[in-house]
C-alpha cells in the first residue's frame, strides 16, 4: 500500500522552488551576458569589399 501525504507535497513545494531559484539565475547570467557582448565592438575591414561576396554553390 502507497500512502503519500503532506510529506510529499513539501517535498514537491521544495523542489519547485529549488527549480524557480535555478531559473531565474540562469536568467540572470544569461542577461549579463547578453549586455556583455554589447560593449564589443563590431570586426571591421579596411576594405568593405572584403567578405561581401558569399558562394552558395560547392
């Protein structure tokens, strides 16, 4: 015979919150990294025509 009870539902309380901390951290660091890479500045060449041309073919 199975018996759950307020026991497992804490349990589950717990780890549900255990899961929201762990997300909104991630979020977080996902953040400060997305404004990181703001701050570096675009690879220029001297010659724009340098890399417009793209083959498509093999």
């Amino acid at each position: 015979m199975d018996i759950s009870g307020a026991n497992s539902s804490a349990t589950s309380g717990a780890s549900l919150e255990l899961a929201k901390s762990q997300q909104k951290q991630e979020g977080q660091a996902t953040l400060q990294l997305l404004e990181s890479a703001a701050d570096v500045p675009k690879a220029t060449s001297a010659n724009p025509a340098v890399g417009a041309n793209i083959n498509t073919y093999a």
